[in-house]
C-alpha cells in the first residue's frame, strides 16, 4: 500500500510567501545547564555557542513543512526582526 505523501507546495500556499520561519536557539552563555533533551550546537550565523531543542525543531519542520526555516540564536534572531 503506498501512502501518498505530502504535497509542501499545497501547503505552502495556506502561508504568506514573505513569511520566513526562524527557531530560536538559547545560547549557552545565557543558560548554561540545559534541559536534558537540549543537544548543543553553533548559530550558523555567528557562531556562538547555544542550544538545540530538537523536539521543538521537529515540531517546527512538522508543521511548516517546505518553508524556509532558519535556526539562529537568540541574539542573531532579534537582530534580524
Ligand atoms: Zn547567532
């Protein structure tokens, strides 16, 4: 049985085509002991230090599925707004 998979582009058209989805990353010189499940990682921008969420990411993908989504830290994201 195959399943049909999910059309992104259908989706999509639901979203503003500006809308840009960024995750936000604590960085680990604001909260140094983490929730257990946090992994830790480097903002692709500027390459503090700072944490991962990964169930809150794969929540994200799950839900904008085909956007552009960005993980920056906390600083980097205000700085873009
Ligand atoms: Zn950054």
């Amino acid at each position: 049985m195959n399943r049909e998979k999910q059309d992104p582009q259908g989706n999509d058209r639901m979203l503003r085509e500006e809308e840009r989805i960024i995750v936000f990353m604590p960085l680990q010189k604001n909260v140094p002991e983490p929730r257990s499940d946090w992994q830790p990682t480097a903002c692709p921008k500027c390459g503090q230090r700072c944490w991962l969420d990964p169930a809150g990411y794969e929540e994200v993908k799950k839900i904008y599925g085909g956007r552009a989504i960005q993980v920056r830290c906390t600083e980097c994201a205000l700085r873009e707004k």
